[in-house]
C-alpha cells in the first residue's frame, strides 16, 4: 500500500470517528461495546473538566501525559492530536507559562479539537493542520514530543522521527504510546491482528521501533510495555472475519503491545562541518 492509500484511508478513518462524536453517536470507536485497547486509559481525575466529546474522540492506546514528564512553562506537541485530549491534559500539566500543540491533518478531528478547546476554556492550546512527516514548526522549538498510537498509521516513520528530532530543542523529550510488536509474526497472521488493532500502515517490531530512533538521532531510547493484548481480546473480531482464532493463537498471543516509548535528543548539537580553511574557529 502506498503512503499517499495509507494517508487518504487514515483520513477518512479518522473523519469518520469525529463525525460520530459530533452526530452524538457515542464513541468515536464503535457503538455499544468496549474496545480492550481504548478503553480506561485516562482516570476520573484526569476526564474532570474536559468536554465530554474530547474524551469520546480518544483512540488512543495509552496514556502519554501520565507518563510523560511535563514541567511548567514547557512547550508541548502531540503528533496525530485527534479530538485534542492529550493536548488539553498537556495544556493543564504546562500551565499558563507553557504551550500545547496539537498537529492533525484531518479537517473533522480539527473542528472537533477545536470547539473542545473552547469548551474547555484553555488559552495556550493550539491546533494545527499538517501531516507528522513534515511537522510546520521551526527547528529547536519543543521541550516534549507526544503521540498516542498515530506514529504507527504513518507509511514513513523514519521520516516521522526525524522531524520529531528536527523540531526538539537539544535536551529535549520524545514521550509517546504506541502500538509494537514483540518478536516475529507471520506475515498472514500479523495481518489480521493489525485489522484488529487499527495499525493500517503496521506497527514496528519493538527492536526495529528503537534502531530508527537512533538511527534519526535520538539517545537513551527505551520501551515500556503498558498494555499487552491477548489474543482473546481479539477473539470476537477475529471470528467474525472467518478467522481460526486457536489455530493462530501461540503465534500471536501477547505480541501485540501499547508500548511507551522514551528517547531524548542530545543536549549538545553535533557541531557543523568545517566549509574551508579558517573557520570553525580554526
């Protein structure tokens, strides 16, 4: 699948579920019934004050601003920021000194996080519109990177990392949920797993996830499993889609995790190539 198919049935996945919150048709998953990988992510403390909508928009698969480790004053960036909860709890965790962002590319989760941010009444809160390939902020410019569960609908995530480098100041954090894989998976078998979980362009084999962190720069990479699914999460959706659940069992059960995924950028910047005699200081 090529990343311009990835993006466009991404966008429209996505449209669609703001459009269910908006409509007031629940949820932005599904009707009726309870997702094992959304659901119960962010306690009652945290919900208190948000719109109602922010937290019905979440598709999340963890929780990165209970992990991650936001200080007053501290500029913020959620890639892939949907309904805007985590940019409205990051907002709250900054305070009035700090800023929050919010980067999405679908116009509906946009309005929606838009309109939560008024009912919610936080002023250093910004949505934009962009893709998290090619992020529309300056270089040097955040304190913190958070995501939850986007990097893995990206069709280049290499280039995903790099411009969350890109845009880090030195010293700064990269703090995201995602969704990994433990080990190897069949190819057929991952397949429909991923059809369950919602990774349309896959998610990284958790080993492969830290060497492109490294490999964009990053340091001190680390992740943290926060959530691993079963494959009798899985077991309804599976039978439905004509699927022998027991027969794939002990190739798939408890490799597909939410993971949090730590890494920081260098304090000190690598120092410029020398052009010619003389400079440099030399």
């Amino acid at each position: 699948m090529s990343a311009t198919n990835v993006r466009e049935i991404v966008k429209e996945k996505y449209g669609q579920a703001a459009t269910r919150v908006t409509q007031g048709q629940g949820n932005a998953c599904c009707e009726g019934s309870v997702d094992p990988i959304t659901s119960d992510l962010y306690d009652e403390a945290q919900k208190s004050g948000l719109p109602a909508e922010a937290v019905l928009a979440s598709l999340g698969c963890g929780n990165p601003t209970a992990l991650a480790e936001l200080k007053a004053g501290e500029t913020v960036l959620d890639l892939g920021s949907g309904g805007g909860i985590d940019v409205l709890l990051s907002a709250r965790r900054v305070g009035p000194t700090g800023k929050a962002y919010g980067l999405d590319m679908t116009d509906e989760m946009l309005m929606l996080a838009r309109e939560n941010q008024k009912k919610s009444g936080l002023a250093n809160v910004e949505f934009l519109r962009g893709e998290i390939e090619n992020i529309p902020l300056p270089g040097n410019s955040v304190d913190v990177i958070i995501s939850n569960c986007v990097i893995n609908l990206s069709a280049d995530k290499d280039r995903v990392l790099r411009e969350a480098f890109r845009v880090l100041k030195p010293g700064g954090r990269f703090a995201v949920s995602d969704v990994v894989v433990r080990g190897e998976v069949p190819a057929e078998l991952r397949k429909n797993m991923e059809l369950w979980v919602g990774c349309i362009a896959g998610a990284l084999e958790e080993q492969d996830y830290a060497a492109r962190l490294e490999a964009a720069g990053f340091e001190n990479v680390s992740l943290e499993p926060t959530r691993v699914y079963r494959i009798d999460d899985a077991r309804e959706f599976l039978a439905a889609e004509e699927i022998n659940v027991d027969a794939m069992a002990a190739e798939v059960d408890g490799k597909f995790m939410s993971a949090f995924v730590r890494a920081t950028k260098p304090a000190a910047a690598a120092k410029e190539p020398c052009c010619a005699p003389g400079c440099c200081g030399n």
